[in-house]
C-alpha cells in the first residue's frame, strides 16, 4: 500500500503496458484514474481492476487534455502520480514514411506527452503539491529499431523533455523520470508485424523469455513511490538486459 491515497493518473490505460501500470498503481492503493481516447475501453478497464474513474481523451488534442484536467482538479486538486503511457506503436518501412505519418507519431507520441506535463505540472505547483511524472520511452532509441523511424524519433525526443523537465521542475518538488521497456507482448504487439520480432529480440536478451507488460508496471510503480525519492531525470532501462546504458 506504498501508494495509498496518491491520486494517480495513466494515458492509455485501456490495454496493454499502460492498462498493467493502472492495475499495479491500484494495487499499491493509489486512487486511480485511466484516461485512453478509447474511452468504452478506459471504462471497462477501470471497472475491472477497481480504479476510481476513467476518461475519454485524445491526448494529442489540447481541448481535450483541458477538459481532462479540469475535471481532475474539480474532484482531486492535482494529481500525485503522471503516467505518460499513450502512444501509437507503428509498423512502417522508412520507404512509405510521409509527413502526414510523421505528424501522427510526433503529434501522439512527442506532443501529447508535452500537453500532459504541461498540464499536470501547473496543476500541481498552482496546488502546492509535490509529484512524480513518468513518461514511458523505449529502448528503440539506443537501438535503431527499424520499420518506425517517427516512433523512435519522437521516443527520444520523449527522453529529452524527460531529462529538461526534471531541471525545471526539481525546485517544486516534482521528479521526472523514464522508463524504456524493451519489446512486450502488449495487446497491441500481439496484433501486429512487431510480434514476429520476439525470437530475434529474446536472442539478444540477457534473460529469455519474452517481455510483459507487468515488468514495466513493477518498474513504473517504484518509480511513482517515495522508494524513487532521490532520483529524477533518469532513464529506466527494463528489457531483460537488451541493451546496457
Ligand atoms: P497498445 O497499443 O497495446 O496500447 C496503447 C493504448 O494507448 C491503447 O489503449 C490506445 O487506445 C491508447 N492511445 C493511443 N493513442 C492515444 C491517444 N492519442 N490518446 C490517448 N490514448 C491513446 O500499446 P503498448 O504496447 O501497451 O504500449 C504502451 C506504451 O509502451 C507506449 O508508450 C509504447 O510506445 C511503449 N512501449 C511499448 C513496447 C512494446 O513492445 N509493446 C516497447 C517499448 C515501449
Ligand atoms: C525492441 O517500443 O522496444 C519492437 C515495438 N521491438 O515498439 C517498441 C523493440 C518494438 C521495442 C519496440
């Protein structure tokens, strides 16, 4: 119950790695809010796991995430916990990558990020309360994972807000950390090109087997605990020793 009464928030919670994080967030007692532009699966996800409310938001768009936070702050103040999970996780050949791709990817990726720490962390210093943010990388930015270019550009620029927020936002007392998992048998994985990839990547594992997304959560949960209180700007390596850094 390391989380109890903590008031935590989690962008595409409806599946997958972020749905695993909300679930491990409720568990360790923190009020949990899930927020996924599949807003049917966001209620059913929170429905099942206990969490406190769900939400449905595009996080790319600036209206939405302004509504989004308007209701937090109307019930909850501010949050405790920023989990920025959402993302679009492509399959696409550098041949057919255009720019209305590009936009998608840095739009959701890169920029939805940036409207949710923007957002979060004015609430949470207009309210004096101290924070955690954690933004989810990926290991694709140490290794030039092919076939999503946008996705590990935007993923590393993700890494760079990352470690500039944690500059500014230190003096409040807010932390700013990454984790970059490495490949994970996500719902969203299992249905695309990306599954084919876990024999190749378990090879180049240090531990074999493959990826879940409850290693992440175990990982994102420490970090959002008092346990990580030393500790911001950094970038969580949790790939069963992929890659070392
Ligand atoms: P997933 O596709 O299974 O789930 C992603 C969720 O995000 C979905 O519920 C989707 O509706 C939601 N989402 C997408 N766009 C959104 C938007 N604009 N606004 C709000 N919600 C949105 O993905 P996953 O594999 O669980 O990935 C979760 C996170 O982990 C992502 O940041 C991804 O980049 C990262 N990651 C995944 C892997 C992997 O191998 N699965 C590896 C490294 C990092
Ligand atoms: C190693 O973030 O980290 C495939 C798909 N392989 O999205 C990822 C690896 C994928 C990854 C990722």
């Amino acid at each position: 119950m390391r989380l109890k009464d903590r008031v935590a928030l989690v962008t595409g919670a409806a599946q997958g790695i972020g749905r695993a994080i909300a679930a491990r967030l409720v568990a360790d007692g923190a009020q949990v809010i899930l927020a996924d532009v599949n807003a049917a699966g966001a209620e059913a996800a929170a429905g099942e796991m206990g969490a406190a409310a769900a939400f449905g938001t595009d996080i790319a768009d600036p209206q939405a995430v302004a509504a989004l936070f308007e209701a937090v702050g109307a019930r909850w103040g501010a949050l405790d916990v920023l989990v920025n999970n959402a993302a679009i996780v492509p399959f696409i050949p550098w041949d057919e990558v255009d720019l209305a791709h590009w936009n998608r990817i840095i739009g959701v990726n890169l920029t939805g990020t940036f409207l949710m720490c923007r957002a979060a962390t004015d609430q949470m210093r207009a309210r004096g309360r101290a924070g955690r943010v954690i933004n989810i990388a990926s290991n694709t930015v140490f290794a030039g994972t092919p076939n999503m270019a946008a996705y590990v550009a935007a993923k590393a620029g993700v890494v760079g807000l990352t470690r500039a927020l944690a500059t500014e936002l230190g003096p409040h007392g807010i932390t700013v950390n990454a984790v970059s998992p490495g490949l994970i048998e996500s719902d969203g994985v299992k249905a695309s090109p990306h599954a084919q990839a876990f024999e190749f990547v378990e090879m180049l594992q240090a531990i074999k087997g493959r990826g879940q997304p409850e290693h992440v959560a175990d990982v994102v949960a420490f970090l959002a605990s008092d346990d990580a209180r030393w500790m911001t700007g950094q970038l969580v390596n949790v790939d069963a020793g992929m890659i070392r850094h």
